[in-house]
C-alpha cells in the first residue's frame, strides 16, 4: 500500500515543486504585461485627452475673439 500511496504523491510533489519553481516566472510575465498594459492605456487617454484639450481651446480663442469684437463695436 505504501507503494501506490508513494507512486500516487510523486505526481502532486513533481506539480508542486513545477508551480513553486514556475510561480516567479509567472509573476514577472504578469508584472511585465501589466505594466506594458498601463502604458498603453495612459497613452491612449493622453492623446485622447488632448484631442478634446485642444478642441476646447480652439473653441475659446474662437469666443475670445468674438467678444473682443463686440466689446469693440460697442466701444465705436
């Protein structure tokens, strides 16, 4: 009996020391995807963000300028 119970805990061992010796591997890949994830992300939002940034900006010269003009033809 002491065989079969040997035979059968040789797997689970081998698959523990596999998952112990793997597991720093796995967590620098994660850590690595992760990051490369998040700068993604923040690049997109970045340009995204500046797209819209300078849409607005536009849109308040365009308003600065019309009522510097008003402000002018009521000044004449």
């Amino acid at each position: 009996m002491s065989d079969a119970r040997d035979a059968s805990d040789k797997p689970n061992d081998l698959r523990d020391r596999l998952k112990q010796f793997a597991q720093p591997l796995v967590d620098s890949v994660d850590s690595r995807i992760r990051k490369q994830i998040d700068e993604r992300v923040d690049e997109r939002v970045d340009a995204t963000l500046s797209a819209r940034l300078s849409v607005l900006e536009r849109a308040i010269a365009d308003l600065d300028r019309a009522v510097k003009e008003l402000q002018e033809r009521l000044a004449t």
